[in-house]
C-alpha cells in the first residue's frame, strides 16, 4: 500500500448535517478513494455524500497554538445569549 | 483480548512526582476523561504499545475471517451464505478502521503487515483454531463475537481518541454479528435433525474454553495491566471481562439447550456469578506462540493474499496514472 496515498474521508448523513470527518483509506487515486470510502464508511446507510481529501493536502492547527487561537474568545462571555438577563414577563426569548 | 498479550515496557508505574512535566500533564489528561488526540504530545511508550495493541487488534479483525471464509461456499442456505458474507465484509472494515486509527500514531500499515506475516506480531489466539463444520459459524459469531463485544464496549472510552472512535463504529456492527450466529445455533438447536444438534454440541465443546481464553492471561499474569490501565488504554481487568461473558453466556447456553465443556462450571448464589474450571494456560500459551492447530496455515493464506494481490495493486496505480496523464 505503500504508493497508495492516503485520503482523509468526510461523509454527510442524511439529515442534512455537516460532513464529518470519519476516518481515512489509501487509494491509488481520489475516485478510488471514493469507492473504497463507501466501501468501507457506508455499509449501512451512514450518509448520502461522500468527500475525499489528500491527508497532505490538510492543514491543522497545532496544539501548542491552542492557547493563542482559543484563548480569546474564552473572555468574550457576551457573545452568549445567557449573559443578557432579562427580566422573567420577557418570556422566553 | 484481541489484544491479547501488549507488552508496555514497563511493570512499574510511575508517580506524577516521578515523571516529567509533560508527561505528568499528559497522564492528568488521560485522569480527567480527556483524549489524547494524534498531535498531542505523549511518551514514547504510549505511542509504542497502542501501536502493538491496536495492530493486534487489527490484525486479529483480518485474520479472523479466515475461519468464517472457510464455510462461505458450503453455507446451507443463499439467505445464510448472504448474511455470512456480510458479516466477514464487516470484519475486514473492522480492521481497516483500526489500521487507519494506527497510522495516526506514526504507524505505516505496510511495515506491520509484514511484522504480522514474519510472526513479529500476534493476534488473537481464537483464529488458530479450524473450523469443522457449519454449527462453528454460529458458534464463532456468538461465542466469539460475543467475547469480543465484551472487550471492546469499554475500548470505546479509551484514552485515544481515533482508537476509541473506531471502536464506537465498531461495536455498533457487531451486536448483529453475534445475533446471527446465535440464530444459527438456535434453528439447529430447534428444527434440526439429532446429528445437527450433535454438531452443535461438538462445536461448543470445541470453542468453548478457546473463547474464554480469548480474554488474555489471568490477573496475576498479566504484569503490564497496572501500566495500560493506567493509561487507560485497557479499562478492566482480563479475569473481570472474562467473567461477564460467562455470566452473561451461561443463560443463553442453557437456551439453546446445550451444555458446557466444564464438569465445574456452577452458579454461586452468593456471588451471583458463575465458577469455572481451570483454563489450560499452556495450550494458551503454545497458541499464542504459533503452534496452534491452524498458526501457519492462518499466516500462509495472508501471505499469499497480499502477494498475489500485488499485480491489482500496481495496476490500480498504473490506472490511476494513466487517467491523470489522459486529463492533463
Ligand atoms: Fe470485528
Ligand atoms: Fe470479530
Ligand atoms: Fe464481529
């Protein structure tokens, strides 16, 4: 399997989710990669759409980046709906 | 237990005191129910042993539709041959998954492939055992299968996260593994001749004590538990899993009307559980090794699957390369 690249598989279930990444297969090319992935990720109707994706062709962050790319949105609390109190005659809103 | 024997390197677990700050930060992860994700860091052993043991485990998924491709042409019925085929097709995803959770540690798939086919690397002990007539692909599906759901319903919460992700799309294929081989022990059991039910009989009597060895030496001869169970990467004991499958065996035994190789095996009304005679560790132990009844023959068909299976794969390549050249 050595020249078979590997390709990162993303499937979309049918209720109109997200894809989601769901494992990876080796492939001698990106339609192959595609039958493998239904193959192997969708035996039993798990979703209506298939993405393949060269895992070199990923960029991820990393985990010492964690603090500077997440950090600054920790002290950020009014972007939440639950910080806005409200008197209760509002109701739910 | 598909993991039957992973060695960690170490029978001596560390204090935090006694560990460097990252791995003292990685273990209160792994404490706190976090996961540890591929580019996290983690000591060398860790990636090492989950390496071992999720290759084992692999290599046991592999391996083990063998037995089953044994009946596939001689199955009873189309409906039964269809279902089996289904099942053994689920077997290889199950191995397929875990080599792709393996190679997110830095793992090549070839390299242990080979491991596997040089006798480098083990897999479960089960697979060494033939399969003699069709009663065993019911009782492999439901003695077997049932095992290994035992096993790896906790490996869902282990500390890897790609590892315990394929063990979650795993386990939910495999309840309808071990119902369709019990439904075949069943029908025999009901509507079968006397000489079916006697093949029924005589596969349990084969298996029986195979399946309970499945989950690994007992506790007091298991020195790298403390290590992966500390990482979490193992959650219960052997003589702990082993003991729920027989607790939960023993009823659906009595069901089909069937008895158990074991003149000992007893239910306890104190403890609620059932007692068993001794497993014989060396036949275990000589399995394990490679001089089970089917080691070579087992190794052999793999080696011959991925050497003859070369030609499709440089001509899949070739095709691929030819498609690109024809676009560009
Ligand atoms: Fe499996
Ligand atoms: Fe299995
Ligand atoms: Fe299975």
């Amino acid at each position: 399997m050595a020249d078979w690249p590997l390709f990162e598989v993303f499937i979309r279930s049918k209720h109109g989710l997200n894809h989601k990444h769901v494992g990876s297969v080796h492939a001698a090319d990106r339609r192959m990669a595609i039958e493998n992935a239904r193959e192997l990720y969708t035996r039993r109707n798990e979703g209506v759409s298939i993405w393949v994706v060269p895992a070199s062709e990923i960029t991820a962050s990393s985990p010492d980046e964690k603090e500077p790319l997440f950090d600054p949105s920790n002290d950020k609390v009014y972007r939440h709906a639950s910080f806005y109190k409200l008197p209760k005659e509002v109701g739910h809103m | 237990m598909y993991a039957q024997l992973v060695e960690t390197g170490s029978n001596k677990l560390k204090t935090l005191d006694e560990m460097s700050p990252e791995e003292r930060q990685f273990q209160e992860r792994i404490n706190d129910e976090i996961k540890i994700e591929p580019k996290n860091w983690m000591p060398d052993a860790y990636r090492k042993t989950l390496i071992r043991q999720i290759s084992q485990h692999a290599h046991s998924e592999i391996v083990g539709m063998l037995p089953e491709g044994n009946w596939l042409t001689r199955a009873p019925t189309l409906k039964r041959k269809l279902q089996l085929m289904a099942k053994i097709q689920d077997e290889a995803g199950h191995g397929l998954y875990l080599y792709s959770s393996m190679e997110t540690l830095g793992a090549d798939r070839d390299e242990e492939i080979d491991k596997l086919h040089d006798g480098r690397a083990k897999y479960s002990s089960i697979f060494n055992y033939p399969t003699l007539n069709w009663a065993d692909m019911g009782t492999i599906g439901w003695l077997v299968d049932g095992a290994a759901i035992v096993n790896q319903v906790p490996l869902q919460r282990t500390s890897y996260g790609p590892y315990a992700r394929a063990m979650i799309r795993v386990c939910k294929e495999e309840s309808f593994h071990q119902r369709q081989g019990y439904q075949i022990l069943l029908t025999m059991m009901q509507e079968g001749t006397d000489d079916q039910k006697a093949m029924v009989q005589d596969s349990i009597n084969r298996f029986w004590w195979p399946a309970l060895m499945m989950f690994g030496p007992s506790d007091e001869n298991s020195p790298n538990s403390a290590q992966s169970m500390a990482w979490k990467i193992k959650r219960h004991s052997n003589d702990e899993l082993r003991q729920r499958f027989l607790d939960q065996t023993v009823p659906q035994l009595e069901l089909l009307g069937c008895t158990a190789p074991d003149p000992d095996l007893k239910y306890n009304q104190e403890t609620g559980h059932y007692e068993f005679g001794e497993i014989d560790w060396q036949e275990f132990f000589d399995v394990v090794k490679g001089n089970g009844p089917c080691n070579r023959e087992r190794i052999e068909a793999r080696r011959s699957a991925i050497d003859n299976g070369a030609w499709v794969r440089e001509a899949a390549v070739a095709h691929a390369a030819k498609r690109q050249h024809r676009a560009a």
